[in-house]
C-alpha cells in the first residue's frame, strides 16, 4: 500500500472509499489509540481492587477472549470487507440495518462527555506548572473551614508530619477538584450559571479535535503516532519512580498480588469485566466500523485484533500498578489505608493520584507527567469516535448537498456543534451530567448491541459466510479458536445482558442520589439511541414484504439475507451467492434458521 493516502476509482459492484490509511502502522496506531483509552487507567485498577484483585484478571481475561476480541474481529471485518459506513454497513443483516445508526448515536454521546473529561485534565495540567501545587494547600479562596491537610510534606527533604483530621474534613485536593474546577453545586437541577474555567478548556479541547481530524483519516493516522505511544513513555516512568517508593508493595498488593476466589461467583464482578471489556476495546461504539473500511481489502487484521486485545490487558495491569505504587507510599505517609484512599472514576484521577503526587519530591515533574499522559490517552480515543461520526455525517451529506472542497469547514461546523451541546457540562452541574449520561448510554446500549452484533453476524449471516468473507480477504482459514468463539458469542452476549438486568442497580454519584427526573432523562437517552433498532426493522420486514408480495412464514429466510448490495468492496471478488443453507460443521449446525 502507498505511503501516502490514495485515491480508488469506483466500479460497479464496488464500494471502496476515497481514502486509506497511509500504512498499516497508521491503522495499528489509531486503534491502540482507541483502545486504550481513560478507562484503563481510573476504572481498571479500581474495578481490580474492588472484585478481588487476581480474580478480577481471571473473569477480565475470560470475557475479554470469549466476548470482547470476537465482536472487536467482526467489526473489523465487516468494514473492510464492505469499505460501508457505519450507516450502511448493516446492509449485511438488514433487519439489523438499525445498529449503524445506534452504534454513531452511542459515539456521539460518548465523545460529547469524554472531551469532558479531556477538558478537567487540561485545566489540572496548567496548574501543575505553578511554583505551588494548588490542591496541596488550605489557603485559596476556594477552601473553606472544612479544609484539612493530612500531612505537610517539605519536597526539599521529604520531612513529614501527620495532621488532625477527621471523617468530617475535607481534603484541598478533593477541595480543589469539586469549589475550583467544577464549582459543583448541591444537586443536578442547580446549574447556577456557567464555570467559564471549563467552557474556555473544552472549547480548546474541541478546536485540538477538530485540528486532529481536519483531514479525515489522513491527519488521524499522523496524530495517532503521538496518542498511542506517548502515554506508555509516561505510564512507565510513573511505575519505575512508584515502584521504588517506600511502602509501594502495599499499595501493590491490594491492587493485584491478593486473590479473591469468591468474588468469581459473584455477578457484579463478572457485569464488570464484560462492561470494562465493552468499554476498552471500543466495540458496539462505531468507531471499529470507520476505522477498519480504510484498510487495504487484503489487510491481515486477525493478528491486529489479537495484539490489541492483549495489549489493552497488559495497559490496565500496568496502569495499576502506577496507581496503587503510589496509593501504597501514600498510605505509608498519611496514615490512611490504601482501601480509604482507593476510588473508581474521576475521583482516583483528580483527587487521590494528584494529592499522592504531591507527597513525592519534585511533584511538580510528576504531575505533569500524569496529565499529560491523561489528556493524550484521553484524546486517542475521542479522536476515533468523533472521526466515525464526522465521517458518517459528511458523507452523508454529500448525497445531500454539494460539500465538495468544504469538508473541512463542515467537521469544524460540526465539532463546534458538539461543544455547544456539551456546553451545560460546563455548568455547576457538570459532574452530576456527565455521571448521568456516562451510565446510561454506557449501560444497556452496549450490551443490547453486543448482543444483536454477534447474532445478526454469527448465527443469522452465519459461520460459512464469514469464513469464507474472511479467507477472501486475508487468504487464510480461520482457525477453531474463532469458529468456536463465533458459535458461542451470541450465547455469551445474551448472558452478559441477562446477568446485567438481573444485578443492576440505580445510578448514583458517591453519597449524592439523583432525582426520579434526571432517571426519566436518563431512560429517555437509552431510548434515542435504541430507537433505530425497531424503525430499521419495520423498514426492512416492509421492504422485503413488498418484494416478495406476501408475507408468509416459508420466506422467513428472505427476511434475513444480505441486501443486494452486500458485496466485497474488490469488485473482481463480488460473491453473488448468499443462498444461506443448512450445513453441519464441526462444531454444529450452521445458520439453523436456513433449511432449505
């Protein structure tokens, strides 16, 4: 493939897009990138600490080789197959055609509140350069009679003395992060006006994602190089100076070196494992679709997708171990256990690893290490969410309107749309919205979209369909570990779906509990994204209905073939037949639905 991006000349049959990745390097970039995102670093560790340390990594692994890597592989596949958009790549299972949509409504509000979360690191990092790190001190404005330092560290000579505090005081980093940086009012309904502070950081946040994705894919796959191997300089230096701190090895062993065998046969331990799964893999969020249909039709992504699987892993266990190295040389400093100072969420990031910092010499240095490894993690991921859903509204709007030569003035039109929308974010209720929509539409959207994903495209396309799509593409047959995991997915999906209703419980921020209002805002959400499902299946049964003249239940298996236009995107390797019959394999019978 070229080094530089390249145009195709479309034929029939063909639905080869404008651009592809400058190299192979580029589309590994991008997806680390993706993959590895804010979740590995505060919502792993903590979910590792809290289901039982090892036996966490034990269900982690499981769903990540029987749910996660499946559907990452199929969501590639497709794509490149197709070189589709998310909006028509469903075109393979056309009652499911809805998926697409769901799955560009999913990236849309997963960017619109991450870019958020981006924003609090921005504002974190440019106070990391003042001579007086602001959260170590109860002396500014913001801190009131609450505030209380737990201890006083001169960074000149690590002399140390324990303060008086109590449950009842507050600490100036957690101070800081809820009166400066959020202003956070009492309760969701309170907006009280604007925290200008966060209105100008994510206005910047958005003009670095527009500045990203300018050109598409092709400046995506520059900036990749920098979001995807930047944090593991950073991550590992935080670990080599954690690990050498004094009481280290507490912090560690409560993070990993501990085995709970019991929390295994607890549910929430294993909807946690499939939900971090979901999440850090970026499967059932669309972006999987745009960046897999800019691949060379022959890209081997079978080792590419295993490689990130593992590598996400591996990033979650070693963003551990940054963390609670830490968390332990605090412990042994404060007083305080390292099970009190332990928090999942924005919490561990903006309140505990900061204040931990700061106990260390020169905290300065590490702070800025830390956010600047937060913010370009943090920006990896966004960039490929926000490129699926700019790159799904621009061409759609081509068949809409001219936008020839003024692409670039639309993904700014639209990046700016993003900001005001996310704009009561920047309010004094910030939190307690981004908490809201982050539960909700990370929720039940995922997994009923795993769910679908993995039956429309191993038990309704099928297994021979997809080995045979596959081998066009790679020139390889599929080994038994993915005929196996294609034949039980959809089993495993359902139960992830039913093990999550079962043990779901009301959404809360810490102590704060919402109002029955801002559930029905929440419901309404899940709603909106979901709603494509039943409009696209009606469209579909309708269409079909209308060809076939009747609708009798002997032509179930109309209802359930690939559109017309489902063809490999080489238009010399179209494959016309998808007569979809009843074949025993090793493991089976494949597509049941299909008798003939």
């Amino acid at each position: 493939m070229n080094s530089k991006v390249s145009s195709k000349v479309e034929s029939k049959g063909s639905k080869s897009t404008e651009k592809t990745w400058g190299s192979p390097v580029e589309f590994l970039m991008t997806c680390i990138g993706f993959s590895v995102g804010l979740g590995n670093v505060w919502r792993f560790p903590y979910l590792c600490f809290k289901n039982g340390g090892s036996a966490f990594v034990i269900a982690f692994a499981i769903m990540l080789f029987v749910v996660g890597l499946p559907l990452f592989f199929l969501e590639i596949t497709i794509a490149q197959y197709s070189k589709f958009s998310p909006i028509n790549v469903w075109k393979v299972v056309p009652i499911f055609r809805g998926l697409g949509i769901v799955s560009l409504l999913i990236a849309t509000f997963i960017s619109i509140y991450y870019n958020v979360l981006i924003c609090y690191s921005l504002i974190y990092l440019i106070s990391s350069f003042f001579p007086t790190l602001p959260w170590t001190t109860c002396d500014s404005e913001w801190n009131d009679d609450k505030c209380c330092i737990p201890s006083q560290v001169d960074v000149t000579n690590t002399s140390l003395s324990i303060g008086h505090c109590s449950k009842f005081t507050e600490t100036p980093a957690k101070q800081y992060f809820y009166n400066y940086v959020l202003t956070l009012s009492d309760d969701i309904g309170n907006f009280t006006g604007v925290n200008w502070k966060l209105a100008l950081s994510l206005l910047t946040c958005w003009f670095l994602v527009f500045l990203s994705l300018s050109k598409g894919v092709k400046s995506l796959g520059k900036v990749s190089y920098i979001t995807a191997i930047f944090p593991y300089i950073m991550i590992f230096a935080l670990i080599i100076r954690g690990v050498t701190l004094e009481g280290a090895l507490t912090g560690i062993e409560y993070y990993i070196l501990n085995i709970n065998t019991e929390k295994l046969l607890n549910l929430t331990t294993w909807t946690d494992a499939a939900s971090q799964v979901y999440f850090i893999l970026g499967v059932a969020q669309g972006g999987l679709y745009t960046l897999g249909r800019y691949n060379d039709f022959n890209y081997n992504h079978q080792k590419t997708s295993i490689f990130i699987a593992i590598l996400d892993a591996v990033t979650g266990l070693l963003a551990g171990l940054a963390i609670f190295s830490v968390l332990g040389y605090m412990s042994t400093k404060t007083g305080i256990s390292v099970p009190d100072l332990a928090v999942g969420g924005p919490g561990l990031s903006f309140i505990v690893y900061p204040e931990a910092l700061s106990l260390m010499p020169f905290p300065w240095i590490w702070c800025i290490f830390f956010f600047v490894m937060m913010i370009t993690i943090g920006f990896g991921s966004i960039l490929s969410l926000s490129e699926c859903v700019l790159d799904s509204i621009t061409e759609a709007l081509k068949g809409i309107i001219n936008i020839h030569g003024k692409e670039t003035f639309y993904r700014f039109l639209i990046c700016m749309i993003f900001y005001l929308i996310a704009f009561p974010m920047t309010t004094h209720s910030s939190l307690y919205i981004q908490n809201l929509i982050d539960g909700y539409v990370s929720g039940y959207p995922f997994i009923i979209f795993g769910f679908l994903e993995a039956l429309g495209l191993c038990w309704i396309y099928g297994i021979t369909n997809l080995k045979r799509d596959i081998k066009l593409m790679i020139g390889k047959e599929l080994n038994y570990y993915w005929i196996a995991c294609f034949a039980i997915v959809p089993v495993s999906t359902f139960s992830v779906f039913l093990i999550s209703a079962i043990s779901s419980e009301q959404l809360t921020l810490n102590d704060y509990v919402y109002p029955a209002w801002s559930h029905a805002v929440g419901w309404i959400i899940v709603i909106i994204v979901l709603s494509p499902l039943p409009i696209f299946f009606t469209l579909s049964i309708r269409k079909t209905y209308k060809r076939l003249g009747r609708f009798d239940w002997r032509d179930f298996r109309e209802y359930l073939k690939p559109d017309q236009e489902w063809k490999p995107a080489k238009s010399n390797d179209a494959v016309d037949d998808f007569s979809m019959k009843k074949i025993k394999i090793e493991s089976g019978i494949d597509n049941q639905g299909f008798t003939s």
